[in-house]
C-alpha cells in the first residue's frame, strides 16, 4: 500500500516560471540550483503539456518554503582560507579562517548539532577551530608519529597539512573536511 501526499501530479510551463522568478533567479541560476542543464530548464517552461516527475515535488517544496533557496546558498568567503565539513557528500558546515588574525567564521548549512562541525557553538574562537582541526587528525602523541608523518609526506605535525592529505577522515564515521585555499 502506497502512502498518499498532497502533491500536485504534474506542473505548468508558467508554474516553474513563477516559481523562478519569485525566487528572483535566471535561468541559469535555477538550473544550477536543481542541478539540471539550462536547456532543461529552458524546455520546462516552454512546455505546453504538464511536466511531470521529481521535478513536480521539487517545485512543491519550494513553493511552501522558498527560504530553503536561501538557506542552502553558499556564503561568500570571508577569509582566504576555507574548509567545507561534510556528511557524505553533503555540506554541513563552512568554516572561513583568518590565520594571521585568528579569526572563524563560520556558517551552518544543516540544523541537527549533530553534524555540524561546532556542534551548537556558532562562534568558535580560534582556539576552539584548532582543537577542532586536532580532533579530525590523528593525536600528536600518537605512537610512532613520525613515521605517520613520513608516511604522509608531511615534514612536521601540522593539522592543515594532515588534513590536506586524509580529508580529515577518521575511522568508522562519514565526516570530512575540504579544504580551498584560494
């Protein structure tokens, strides 16, 4: 026995244009948005018969909570440092990190505390953003750490350089850290 939703079955051409546009984006925007080609999202809404598919629930979703947009669009980088902590493949947190001034900022993509990288604190200090680094590494007493380190072909214990290497993957969980530089 299949579950019953009120969902729409199929959607209008001019129903995903106003969509679009209430959310203020182009063509191209949506399209990255809905990872789906621009050409698709052209197609949609030239559409004279009903659109059917994941798209419908999609459009659904948005219509009753547009801010999810917003909520999941990605912050411009404050500090030239960034590292993205990650569930899977999903983005959890994206921490930006000012070295020389020893400054974080971070901002939360997910609301259960348990998957962001801070937990509930959504101000770290610098020196919370280092034991978290330390956290995602293997200890700096660990035995046998130079030969970890040679291993990795890191010269010295550096958070940054381990996580470079391993993504901050430690064993038996699916969180990682990436990181971009640029």
């Amino acid at each position: 026995m299949s579950e019953k939703y009120v969902i729409q079955k199929s959607i209008t051409s001019e129903e995903i244009r106003e969509l679009r546009q209430r959310l203020g984006m182009t063509q191209k925007s949506f399209s990255d948005f809905l990872c789906v080609s621009k050409r698709t999202v052209e197609r949609w809404e030239s559409m004279s018969e009903p659109i059917k598919g994941a798209i419908v629930t999609l459009v659904e979703i948005l219509l009753r909570r547009p801010e999810i947009e917003e909520e999941l669009r990605l912050e411009p980088k404050t500090y030239r440092l960034r590292l993205r902590y990650m569930y899977k493949n999903m983005v959890c947190t994206v921490i930006d990190v000012d070295e020389l001034d020893r400054r974080v900022k971070i901002h939360n993509y997910i609301k259960n505390p348990m998957f962001r990288a801070f937990g509930v604190n959504t101000e770290p200090s610098y020196e919370e953003y280092e034991d978290f680094l330390e956290s995602r590494c293997f200890p700096r007493t660990r035995d046998k750490m130079k030969l970890e380190l040679k291993r990795l072909g890191i010269p010295v214990y550096d958070p940054i350089l381990i996580i470079e290497k391993t993504e901050g993957r430690m064993a038996d969980d699916n969180f990682r850290l990436i990181i971009d530089k640029g």
